[in-house]
C-alpha cells in the first residue's frame, strides 16, 4: 500500500511535512519544481498556498537585494547649518543696525516723526510822536513742504506730487503745475509753497490734512498731506494806507525792510526768530511728545518824530495841487524848528505799502530825500544871510537894477521885463530879484573868485552838498561844486538858486536854521524805540552848528516876513490870518532826469511861522507843473498856508503879537519897484542865453 508522500521521496528527498513546516516559515517565493519521470502523481498536486501569499509584503528571497531607509542625520545636519548662517547673518545685521549704524538709521527714523518749525519773531510795531500806529503786525503763516516726504519712496504713491497739488491748488488760489513742481523738487528737504496766509487758509489746509489722515486709517487712499506744513509769520501792516509811505517803506516777501525806516531800522524791528521741533505722526502734531523749542525775541517798537494828522494834512494839500497842476509830482516837509524834528514828510504820488503791485519805480521810495533838482529862488536865503553876516549890506542897503545885467559873456535878466528898479536889499529879497542879488554877492569879496569862496562856505555850512543827516537809505547829497569848479555862468546863477542842486530836506533845514536864531540842528525822523521790557531808549541827540548870528538871522526873518505881508512881495498868498509868516518863493528851470536838458519848472514856496517866535518850517515844492501858473507863489503859497494853518492849530501855537513896522521895499520918488505882475510869484529868471 502506498502513502502519502511516497511519491514526493524521489524529489528533494523531503517528506509530506515539509508543507506544514513551510508555514511555519518566513513566506518565500514559491519556485516551480521541474517535471519527474518518478512518482508521476506529483505534477497533478494542487500547490499549498501560504499566508504570505494571500496578504503583506514579500520579503525578497534568500540571497536576493535587500532595501534599507537612508540615515536621516545627514540632513538634520545640512538643515542645522542653514539655520546657523541665517541667525548669523540676522546678528550681523542686528549689530550694524543697532551698534554700528545706529546714528543714521535713528535719523532716518526721524524724518517722518519729527519736524522742525521756525517762530518768526514778532516785528516791532512803528508809531507816530503820539503812540499811533503807522505799522504793525498780524497772525500769518507761509505754507511748506519737505518733498522728501513725497517720493514714491516715502508716499508709497507715485503721484503724490501731482495729488497733493490739486488738493492745495484751490485753498492757495495758486496754479497746480507750480505746486506739483515745487513738490517734486529733487534732493531737497524744504519748499515754500505760499507766502504770508492767512490763518483762515492754513485752517482749512489742515482740515483737508484731517480729513485725508481719516481716509487713510480707514483703509482708503494715502494721506499724500502729511509732508504739508506752516510757518508762523508775522505779516506786514500798514492801518493808513499810503499814508507817511516814503517814510515807513515797506517790507519784501521775506519779512525784511525794503525802503524807509523799515530797512533803516530793521535790525531793531525784526528781532530774532526762534525754533521749534516737534513730533507728529500722519501730519498731526503729537501733544504727549517731547519738542525742543527756542523762543522767538520779539523786535523794539519804533516811535518817529512825525505827527499823523499834520502828515495827513500835508500829504492831501500836496495831492490835490499836484493833481490840479498836472505835475509830475511833488513833496512836502514840516520840521519843528526848535528841535529839528520832522513833523510831516510828504510825496505825491505816492504808493500803498500793504499792496506794492501799483507802485512804479518812479513812486516807491521817499523822493522828498531821492530827488535832486535847482532849488531857484528860494535859495536866495543863503545869499542874503552871507551878505548880512559878512556886513557886506543892510537890508536898507540900495540897489539899482538894471533890465539886463551882462556878466561873464552872459547876459542875466530877471523873470520879467522892466525898467530900472530901485530896490531896497530887502526889496531885491522880496521881489525876488536875480539881477539885485548878483549884484548884491558880489560883494562879498574884492573879486569875483574871493566871492565865490566866500559864498560857497555859506552853502556848506547851512547843509548843502551833504546828506541832512537822517541816515535813510538812497539820500542824494545833492550836487554843489567846489567854487574853483564853478564856470563863467554858475558863478553868476548860483547866487540865485540855479547851477547846484538840493532835496527838498536840505531845502527845508535852511529856513529852519533862519528860523532857529542862525543854529542849524540836524534834522531828526526817530524820537526812540521801546524794548520788549517796555524800557524806552531815545534817540542820540542831534549835533547843532551855529551857521550865522543870532542878529542875522532875526533881520532874514524880517526881511522874509516882507515876501509875504508886503503887497510888492511874491508870496502874498501864503499868508495866514492871525499869524505873522516869513517865507520865500521859488520858480527855477526843471532838469528833465530823462534827457538831462531843462524842461520845464520847479515851482516851490519855504517859510516859517510864527515868525516872531517861529515854532514850525513847512516847504513845498512842485515838478513841472503843466496846467495853470507854474510859480512857485502861486501854486506852492497856498500849500503851504494850509498846511501851516493846521499845523499850528494841531501844536496849539497861540496867534501871534501886533506887527513890527514893515521894511522899505524900494527908494527913490516915482521908482516904487513895480513893474512885475503884482508880486504874485514873479521869481524866475535866468540867463538870456540859456547859459
């Protein structure tokens, strides 16, 4: 009987429980047995299965490949390193900010927190003699802008320019594409935007600034108004106009003096600006942070010696004859004649210093300083004080004048024709005769040359040739020779006020000098200024120089008192009720600036009053008068009884005493002098020639 395996013993020489001992093994891969001519039953046995078969991973046969994991150090140690250079390179970085570049990077940290302000100091304040105010100051702001802050860098738009300007256009009434400009300027920290605004203007700026940091936290558009700041200013005021504005002057877009006593002063009226550094955060000052501040010194108050009514009074007389004169312009000056202080300095026409776009080049400024011109007649003063002081004649010293006097290859007349006139001295003083004071200097010397000198000497010492001594800015000194420079007709013409040139203070200061018993004191425009403390600081007194005697100077007075009371006088309509008043017409050939050739006339009147105890110099004087007379009694005198008149009732100068008995005017039966026009401003006159 066979068993079961007995067909198996011929194979590989294992029996039936190599089956069951297989599964007991680790599964392997089953390997077909080859065919065997032995125990042919063999080839039909179903194959065992084994649960390796059925389920899991095979291994891989004995002595087959075997596959291992990698080793996950290498990498752990390839990340550690990576870590390593990182941190190193954040510590490095760490370092140069914090220890190396630590300075620079604070600043630039800075630049969008801290802003930096100027306090502009406030500008003293310019009075009148009575504490009025001619000049003074209100609230402003100039409107900035650090175009840093508007980089595509630092706005993180790259049109911030362009937004911010049509933003600002409409608030600054300025054109857009100027503003965008400004904005964008290259490499720069600090713009000007808009100059002396008003707070109502930087009010709504910072409204609009409000309102874009808003729409900014709320997740709108950037706030492109952050880098938009003020400046503090103090903007320039003048309550009256063009009241006194040759005197005051103006200040430029700067805040500095531009003319008058603001440039002349400006030192003492701008006082020093401060500094202020604050932090803001989206264009907004922050209030909890630390600022740095310098305040800013206020300037000194100004006080001038002029008198705002008697200014007012002088300025619109002048306005009106001008006007009716149809002349290029004129000026006016009052002085105090006991302490040479200038009540009053005016010009027409003139110009507003709170809005200089209508001045012309001809009008800004002072001309009653800037203008030199031949004073003419009214110069005659200084012959006829040279001629008394020297005792050379009297005032009832006689002169015969002749219709035509040739002198020096020129023939001199006086402004009309006549027969021979019988003058007093003080008639040729009256009359205003140019013949009886050539005449008359002669006499100063034994020749003409010792003449000269002699009469060249009063010149000088009564202010001519020099500045007045004001100290302002663009004075002419005027033009008067030395005598050796003087040619065959200026010898001649100089006696009477034609061949040299003055401004119209110099002109003022010598009827003054009369005025003051022969003392000429330095004409004066500050009394003194007053410290932020309040504690005022006068003004340097004068220098005084005593010209001619006291004598003298009382019989000119007289002598001038005939011009005006005397019926044969040229000054007939300068009188004033009430009062006794000395003065002096004046007509001379003009100088056109514009061709240097003579056009025209100066028309001019100078006097004093009361002229018993003078108190008060006015003088007047007129350029190129083309409508109606062009005398200087005729259009001047008038001007200067009006203004006279409201000076003396403004100083509360009482009426004077009863008249002292007038001086002869003439000599000689059935010669009286007459022969002008009545004495009303026939002072002209020259040289036939045109020498």
């Amino acid at each position: 009987m066979t068993t079961r395996g007995s067909g198996s013993s011929s194979g590989d020489g294992r029996d039936g429980r190599d089956g069951r001992d297989g599964r007991d093994r680790a599964p392997s891969r089953r390997v077909p047995r080859p065919a065997s001519g032995g125990g042919g039953g063999g080839a039909d046995r179903p194959r065992p299965r084994t649960r390796a078969s059925s389920s899991g991973p095979r291994r891989p046969a004995a002595g087959g490949p075997r596959i291992r994991l990698a080793s996950p150090r290498p990498r752990l140690r390839l990340v550690s390193v990576g870590l390593t250079l990182l941190l190193l390179a954040f510590t490095a970085r760490l370092l140069q900010v914090q220890a190396v570049d630590a300075a620079e990077y604070a600043e630039k940290a800075q630049v969008n927190r801290y802003v930096p302000m100027t306090l502009s100091a406030e500008r003293g304040v310019i009075t009148d003699r009575n504490g009025v105010e001619l000049a003074t100051t209100v609230d402003a702001y100039d409107i900035t802008a650090d175009p840093y802050l508007f980089t595509p860098e630092q706005a993180d738009v790259k049109d911030a320019p362009r937004r911010a300007a049509e933003a600002l256009a409409p608030v600054l009434k300025a054109d857009a594409a100027d503003l965008e400009a400004k904005l964008a300027t290259p490499d720069s920290r600090y713009v000007k935007l808009a100059s002396m605004q008003t707070p109502q203007v930087w009010d709504e700026i910072k409204k609009l600034k409000s309102e874009s940091a808003d729409r900014e936290a709320a997740g709108g558009k950037r706030n492109v108004l952050g880098g938009v700041f003020a400046e503090e200013r103090n903007k320039r005021v003048y309550p009256n106009g063009d009241l006194a504005a040759g005197i005051l002057g103006f200040v430029n877009a700067e805040g500095d003096g531009g003319g008058g006593v603001e440039r002349q002063h400006d030192k003492l009226l701008a006082g020093k600006d401060g500094k202020l550094v604050y932090a803001q955060s989206a264009g907004r000052r922050i209030p909890t942070a630390d600022a740095e501040e310098n305040p800013a010194e206020p300037g000194s108050d100004v006080e001038l010696t002029i008198d705002r009514d008697i200014q007012w009074a002088a300025q619109t007389a002048l306005e009106k004859q001008v006007d009716a004169s149809e002349a290029d312009r004129g000026y006016v000056i009052v002085q105090d004649t006991r302490t040479g202080e200038i009540l009053a300095m005016a010009n027409a026409p003139g110009f507003d210093p709170n809005d200089l776009s209508g001045a012309t080049r001809g009008t800004l400024g002072n001309p009653a300083l800037e203008d030199a011109y031949e004073p003419g007649s009214v110069n005659k003063v200084i012959s006829m004080a040279a001629v008394l002081e020297e005792e050379a004649a009297t005032p009832e010293t006689r002169v015969t004048v002749p219709n035509v006097l040739p002198r020096g290859g020129h023939a001199f007349h006086d402004d009309v024709e006549h027969p021979t006139w019988y003058l007093t001295l003080n008639g040729v003083l009256a009359k205003s005769s140019n013949i009886g004071t050539i005449l008359a200097v002669e006499q100063l010397g034994e020749n003409q040359k010792q003449a000269n000198k002699v009469l060249h000497s009063y010149l000088s010492d009564f202010g001519l040739g020099r500045r007045s001594g004001l100290g302002v800015a663009g004075e002419t000194p005027g033009l008067l020779k030395p005598p050796a420079e003087w040619d065959a007709a200026q010898q001649y013409t100089i006696p009477f006020g034609q061949g040299l040139s003055v401004n119209a203070m110099q002109a003022a200061s010598v009827y003054s000098t009369v005025a003051n018993g022969g003392v000429r004191i330095e004409p004066t425009l500050v009394r003194g200024s007053r410290g932020p403390d309040g504690r005022f600081d006068p003004a340097p007194e004068p220098e005084e120089d005593r010209v001619v005697s006291g004598k003298t100077a009382r019989t000119l007075s007289r002598m001038l008192e005939s011009v005006v009371d005397d019926d044969q006088g040229t000054g007939v309509k300068a009188r004033i009720p009430g009062y006794r008043a000395a003065g002096k017409t004046g007509t001379s050939n003009r100088v056109d600036p514009q061709t240097g050739r003579y056009s025209g006339y100066t028309a001019s009147f100078a006097g004093f009053a009361p002229a018993d105890a003078p108190r008060v110099t006015v003088y007047c004087a007129i350029q190129n008068p083309t409508e109606g007379s062009y005398f200087g009694g005729q259009i001047c005198g008038p001007v200067y009884k009006k203004v006279m008149e409201f000076a003396l009732k403004t100083l509360q100068v009482p009426p004077t005493g009863v008249k002292p008995p007038p001086m002869p005017v003439t000599f000689g039966a059935g010669t009286d002098g007459t022969g002008g026009d009545g004495g009303e401003g026939t002072d002209a006159g020259g040289v036939a020639d045109g020498g």
